[in-house]
C-alpha cells in the first residue's frame, strides 16, 4: 500500500505502469489527489490525510504526533492493524515508497517463498508482512534501549525510521521472525552524482515488466526494483512499457542506450544540492540535537545486535 498526500511527483507515471504490469498484486493508494484513478490492480482509496491520520489514532490510547505526511513512515509497521478492514481478505500486506520503479515482483517472491517466511524484506521502502495476530502486532513489542519503540516514535514528530532496522529489524531478529531477504534491488543514493552499483556505473531499462540494470558494456542484470530516493526526475516523452531511467530523467525511448548515456551525468550536482536541502530542513526543523542523538543511538544499536545473534 501507497499512503500519498499532496501532488504526485511528476514521474509517478513510470511507478504507476510498473505496478500494473505486476497484476497478480493489488496496490492500495489512499490519497487526496484526482489526479489517480482506480485501474486494474490499482485501488485508489480517497481519503485526507487528516482522515488517514485518525485510522491511525484509533488504535493507540494516546495522542499520537504526525503533523505531516513524511512521519508516515514511521506508521508503515501499524498499517496491518491500523487499516485491518481493507486487508481482511489478503495474506500478505506491505509498504512501500513512490520512488520506485518494480520489476516482475513475483518472479523473486514466489509462493514457495512466501509459505515458509513471516515477513520480505528490512527496508522501509519495500516491506512485505504475514496478514496475522503475531505481525500485525509485532510493532507493539518493546525492547530494551537502544532499540526504538512505538510509544516514543508515535510521541514525536522527529523521523525514528521505525519501519527499517532501528525498530522493527531489532525486533524482527530479537524475535527471531523469518525475513526473507534479496540482493537483487537498486538502492540508488540522492546524494552520488550518477547510479553506481556493485562497483559499476549503470543505468535502468524497464522493458515489458521486467527491470534491468545495464552497465557501460551493455551487460543487463534483471533487478525486482530500483530505488530512487527522491530524485527529482523528469520524464521525456509519453511512458509506455519501455523506458530507460538516467539520474534526472526517464527516456520514453525504444532501448536508446547512446542517449541515455550522454544524459548520464545529468545528475552532476545532485550531492551538493542534497546535502545543501538536507541542511537547510534540518535547521528549519530545530532537529540537530535529535539528530545527533539518533546517530549516537544507531552506532549503540550495532553494539546491541551483537548480543541478540
């Protein structure tokens, strides 16, 4: 599922057409906007976020803090309590992020995968959890410091990335949950200049259903998804089930690979811009203390892990 708040980014068209060509997994996107449909297996659900933020509050006997959408995230591990009536009838639910571009999910969590796991995947951009008591619950189970849990993530409007491994990845091994992992995905930092991975610059082709990396001797390796962290993309032409994905844009093109190598670079500026806005929210936001608390807490949690393995 896809809570959305506010204006889709302008190339929201390349995460639409890849999630429709995975048909055998419904997409619930709760949002404000008019600009979305119901389509397939798209399900719009029209809501504020006032209203989504009160489905939340329903189940907690305390004031919760969520004063903008970007603390959402924090909310992904409830979701499965929180909004049960719109899940009732799946076995599996999940989270993910609008930054995405998925390739043929299901070829990479297959149903011989899903019957011996309790959740897929750490990262709070993709998550997949087990419809049951145990995981729709499992967020509510305290630890011990440094491990962050929901009384004091739900009391603060500070991002505690609950969702990853601060919070429901200690818990997940501290409970000794059955996590299916994957290296097969691009994680794509906002703050390098270019997509590298495994050593290599690349660049993205989805074709058909299917995403591929593709470094520069034109060797493609098929990936389940590419994460693009808040990129400020454009798109180039009408998006069909082709496209090639460069730092800064997305090629509505039939595989024109010696253009979107010359376009590689277009993200030339992106670390200086990102750590020039990352700065500048983290003053607005009055939030240097919490952050240098948090930085401290992560490296204690490292330390923590050892103890629970």
């Amino acid at each position: 599922m896809l809570p959305y708040f506010g204006k889709f980014p302008e190339w929201f068209d390349a995460w639409k057409i890849s999630a429709l060509n995975n048909s055998s997994i419904d997409f619930l996107i709760y949002t404000d906007s008019d600009n979305i449909v119901s389509q397939g297996n798209l399900k719009v659900i029209r809501t504020s976020f006032v209203n989504f933020k009160a489905k939340l509050q329903s189940i907690f006997d305390f004031t919760i803090k969520c004063d903008i959408p970007y603390k959402l995230c924090d909310y992904k591990p409830c979701y499965g309590k929180a909004l049960h009536d719109d899940l009732k009838d799946y076995d599996f639910w999940g989270h993910c992020d609008a930054d995405m571009i998925f390739g043929n999910i299901r070829k990479y969590i297959s149903d011989d995968i899903l019957d011996n796991i309790e959740k897929v995947f750490t990262n709070g951009f993709l998550t997949i959890y087990r419809n049951n008591e145990k995981m729709n619950n499992l967020f509510l189970d305290d630890g011990v410091y440094p491990e962050f849990n929901y009384k004091e993530v739900y009391s603060t409007n500070h991002p505690c990335y609950f969702d990853e491994y601060s919070g429901m990845g200690l818990k997940c091994i501290r409970k000794k949950i059955k996590v299916f992992e994957n290296k097969w995905f691009l994680d794509l930092s906002v703050s390098d200049n270019s997509f590298h991975h495994a050593g290599k610059q690349i660049i993205c082709l989805f074709d058909k259903g299917r995403l591929y990396e593709v470094d520069e001797n034109g060797i493609k390796n098929e990936v389940i998804f590419v994460h693009i962290q808040k990129r400020e993309m454009k798109i180039f032409g009408v998006l069909g089930n082709k496209f090639v994905i460069t730092p800064g844009r997305i090629f509505a093109v039939d595989c024109d690979f010696d253009k979107a190598w010359f376009d590689i670079n277009q993200g030339r500026n992106y670390k200086y811009k990102y750590w020039i806005k990352r700065t500048v929210k983290i003053i607005k936001d009055k939030s240097v203390i919490w952050r240098i608390k948090k930085y401290i807490r992560v490296r204690k949690q490292f330390k923590y892990l050892r103890t629970l393995r």
